[in-house]
C-alpha cells in the first residue's frame, strides 16, 4: 500500500477528495441559491426568511471553503470555475424564486442532495481512516440534518 504524508492509503485519499470537490461544486450551487433567495423573496414573512437565508448562506460559504482546504490537505486541487461546478453539481438551481414555500423547499432539497453525498464520503473516509474529512462530514450531517428538519416543520411537513 502507498501512503501519503498524513499516513493514509493514497489510492483512498484520492477517490475522497475527488467527492469532496463534487461536494465543494454542489455547495457552490447551494451557496448561490441561498443568495438568490435571500435577494428576491417577497411577501409577508420577507423579514424572517431574508434574516434565515442570510444565515444559511453565511454557514454555506464557510463549508464551501472548509471543503476546499480539505481538498489541498489531501494533496489536490479544490475545483474553481463555475464551468466546474455545474458540470459536476445535483443541486437543484433555482432560478428566480421569491415565494416563502418554494425558497424553503429549494432549501430542503437542496440540502438532501448534500446529505447524499456527505454519507458517501463518510463511508469512505470511515474506510480510509481518514478522521479529518470523516469528521468534518460527521459535523456537517449532524447540522444539516437539524436544518432539514427545521424547514420541513416551518413547511409542515413530516420528515
């Protein structure tokens, strides 16, 4: 077996960061949606859900750059372009949403796309022994998870 400087598989390492950049692009996605959202929604709960995206889109920027650290830390090159990303990006874009529920359910769908392919990279990192990105992935369920949760009741919906 071929390890790293960190001590870990290499062949591993690298099938991990190639799905943490997948993850940065669909971030990237996510991160851009929050911000549209944020910008374009109307209507009688303007002033909650403008604070909210904010919110959300503060914690996404940071992601997106906690993943791309990871990304160099493992040796690699975080994707950069927006080329990049929407090749390799699941999440849902939207596009001039200004409604409450839409915004929300964007948020939700969204987020579950990034839930998927967090699980697969905890799998693998959990395979690797790869505490760091392992770790970071485990933080990141945990929140998202909540945040699922959260939108779904505001929707009134069931999980």
């Amino acid at each position: 077996m071929n390890y790293n400087s960190l001590g870990l598989d290499a062949q591993k390492t690298e099938k991990i960061a190639e799905k943490l950049n997948v993850l940065l692009a669909n971030f990237q996605t996510y991160y851009q949606n929050l911000r549209g959202i944020h910008w374009n929604i109307r209507g009688k709960r303007f002033f909650d859900l403008h604070v909210k995206f904010e919110e959300l889109y503060t914690d996404a920027n940071i992601k997106v750059d906690e993943i791309a650290e990871r990304i160099l830390t493992l040796g690699k090159v975080p994707l950069h372009t927006f080329d990049d990303y929407v090749k390799a990006s699941k999440v849902p874009v939207g596009k001039n949403i200004h409604n409450d529920e839409h915004s929300v359910q964007l948020v939700v769908n969204s987020l579950s796309e990034l839930l998927k392919i967090e699980r697969e990279i905890l799998d693998d990192s959990g395979d690797a022994s790869d505490e760091g990105t392992n770790s970071m992935m485990s933080d990141f369920i945990t929140e998202q998870e909540k945040t699922v949760w959260m939108m779904k009741a505001w929707l009134d919906e069931k999980i």
